[in-house]
C-alpha cells in the first residue's frame, strides 16, 4: 500500500506546477519531506502541515497519509465517509455504482479525484457539488451511458477531465456549464455519434480535446466556438461525414488535428 501512495504523491500538487517525486509537498510552493518524516512528533515543514492532520480518522478501508486518502481496489460499492481536509482521493477499482449530491459536499480542499473502474452509471447536475477546489476529476472506465445537463456544475477550477472508456452515447446540451478553467478534456473511447453546437463553449481555457475512437458522423456547426485557446484536437476513428470547415478555420491556435 505504501507504493501506491507513494504514485499519488508523486501526481500530486498544491495549486501550482511544483511536484516532488516520492516525497511529501508542504504547503510552502517549494519544499519537500522524505516520507519517513510525517507524523514524528516534529515540525519539519515551515508552516507545520506534516504534522497537521495525523489525528485523523481514516475509513477502515482506506490507507490515509496526512492529506492523501487511497481506497483503491477495496470492492467499495459506495463512497466511505472522507475527512473534510483531504486533498487527494482515489476510489479506483471498486464496484461503486451510484453517487449522490452528497457524496463529496464536504470536500472543500480537495485537488484531485480519481474514480475510473467503478460501474457509475450517469453522471448529473450536484453530484460533484461541493468540490470547489478540485482540478483533477478522473471518471474514466465506468458504465456512464449520458453527461446530463450541468452535470458539473461548481467546479470552476478543474483543469482535468478524463472520461474515457465510458458508454456515452449522449452528452446534453450546457453539460459543460462552469468549466471554464478546464485545460484538456478526453472523451475517447465511446458512443458518441453526434456533436452538438456550442457544446464546448463554456470551456474558454480548453487546449486539448481527444473525441478519437467514438462513432461520430456529424459535428455541428459552431461546436468548436469559443475554443480560441485549442491546440490539439484528436478525431481518428471516427466515421465523420458531415461538419463545416470554417469550424477548423476560426481555430487560429490549433497545431495538432488528427
């Protein structure tokens, strides 16, 4: 267990591009603790954050270290009851099938969620209410079938999000509301046959978009608009037939289309 915390420390970050591999991030941007120094009775950190949350409960489940909490291959089939002050959490493979608008609501400071190769089923407006902070949400490898309407609503930080392997099928219109801060989006490996116009328009920020290995034959007029920050868009494996070149057009910083 300790090896796969050690994996989650190495992706991850506090609110800036600083990492230190095998290591434990204090909150000052850039100073780092070998992992054998948390929790030793000692103030090694500058502002004292490896000692800060050793008191802490952890779901019998779990395997907890300071803010970092792993559930991984545990066959959960519901959400454990989660510390408020957690900052990573991986509930990967499990057998989790439902969320609630309670699921996650207390998790304020949470960075990065990982929930790929659970069964969820649909994802809808609230469940993720709650993740303020949150720029890392990983629900790749489910059983999702359709993105309803708002269905991320309040995560306005989130830079990441990765839902490849799904069943979507559908994905409704402003199922990208509050997005706007999400750098690279995949949703690869699906259904989808149809895109929408404007689908992504709320995603101001996006830089990279993988649609590859779907079913998509039309792409609507104006689905990319907005997109000014594009660089990447990857469409193989598809079977497109009908879209409007001037969509590719508008797209002036795009250097990758295949």
């Amino acid at each position: 267990m300790i090896d796969i915390i050690i994996d989650l420390l190495y992706f991850f970050h506090i609110g800036d591009d600083f990492r230190c591999p095998d290591l434990f991030h204090c909150k000052s941007a850039s100073f780092c603790l070998p992992l054998d120094l948390l929790c030793d009775g000692i103030h090694h950190c500058p502002l004292g954050d490896d000692e800060e949350f050793c008191n802490k409960s952890c779901p019998v489940e779990c395997s907890c270290m300071a803010q970092i909490v792993s559930c991984r291959e545990k066959e959960l089939n519901d959400v454990p009851l989660i510390e408020e002050d957690a900052r990573l959490l991986d509930l990967q493979y499990n057998f989790i099938g439902n969320l609630t608008n309670s699921s996650f609501y207390k998790l304020h400071n949470l960075f990065e969620l990982y929930l790929a190769h659970n069964s969820l089923g649909e994802i809808d407006r609230g469940y993720f209410w709650g993740l303020f902070n949150l720029e890392i949400l990983d629900i790749s490898f489910n059983e999702i079938e359709i993105v309803r309407r708002e269905s991320f609503v309040g995560l306005r930080k989130l830079k990441q999000l990765l839902m490849t392997g799904n069943r979507i099928a559908e994905i409704e219109p402003d199922a990208f509301v509050d997005l706007d801060s999400v750098t690279d989006l995949d949703l690869s490996k699906m259904f989808i046959e149809n895109i929408p116009s404007l689908l992504f328009s709320p995603m101001k920020s996006l830089s990279n978009l993988d649609l590859s290995s779907n079913y998509i034959v039309r792409l609507e007029s104006d689905f990319v608009l907005g997109l000014q920050n594009l660089r990447s868009m990857l469409l193989q494996e598809n079977e497109i037939r009908i879209y409007d070149k001037a969509d590719f057009a508008s797209l002036e910083n795009l250097e990758l289309l295949h």
